[in-house]
C-alpha cells in the first residue's frame, strides 16, 4: 500500500523559509515520478513542484527560483525547500508519488488529479 507522510509545515513570516519533507513507503522514490501541490484557503488545488524519476525538475511559475524539490534515495523523502515565502504560498501541502505521469502533465493538472493515496498534509502558514 502506497502511503505519503507529509512533515515541516509551520507558521512563518513573509520572507521567511520552510522545508517540507515527504515521507513515502510503498515505492521507491528512485522508480517514479514525485510531486507535491497545495490547496489554498478557497482555491483548488495546484501543482507546485515536481522531481522524475531520473532527478529532472519542474515548477509552477509562481514559485520558480524560490522553491526547491529535492530527493533523498536512502531515505526515500522528497523535501520541498521554500524560501522568500509569500502570502500567498499559505495552504495545505501535500505530496504525490505517481509512476504513470510525467510531471509536466501532474503540475498541470492540478485540482482534477485523482490520486487515491493522499497523506494529511503539511499546512504552510505565511503571515506577519
């Protein structure tokens, strides 16, 4: 059974920084595809980031070059570094683990991905 275990979220201020960390048993993060998206206060759900299987990376343009996705094969966790935080980075922060998409296409989807393994999250909290 896939299982996602999402840590690290917090309470933050704007310019502030957090790492998040994804936990995952199940599969070995080194054979698929991992991604983490968020959902807002009020709006749906969208892809953040993204890492396959051979370590390339994608983001969401509201977060490129202050997010950054990272693996860890002996641990198998992805982290999510996030810097300069905004406002508007506040949500739930969950991740994926998806052998059968490519990234571009899970970022994309966002809100319409179905994904039967979802783990509680890790609420990110951007305030002054």
């Amino acid at each position: 059974q896939l299982q996602t275990v999402e840590s690290g979220g917090g309470l933050v201020q704007p310019g502030g920084f957090l790492r998040l960390s994804c936990q995952v048993s199940g599969l070995l993060l080194d054979h698929t595809t991992t991604v983490w998206f968020r959902q807002g206060p009020g709006k749906e759900r969208e892809g953040v980031a993204c890492i396959t299987r051979e370590g390339g990376r994608y983001y969401t343009d509201t977060v490129t070059g202050r997010f950054t996705i990272s693996r860890d094969s002996a641990e198998n966790t992805v982290y999510l570094q996030m810097n300069n935080l905004k406002q508007e980075d506040t949500g739930v922060y969950y991740c994926a683990a998806d052998p059968n998409n490519p990234c571009p296409r899970l970022l994309e989807l966002g809100g319409k991905y179905e994904y039967p393994y979802w783990g509680q999250g890790a609420q990110v909290t951007v305030s002054s």
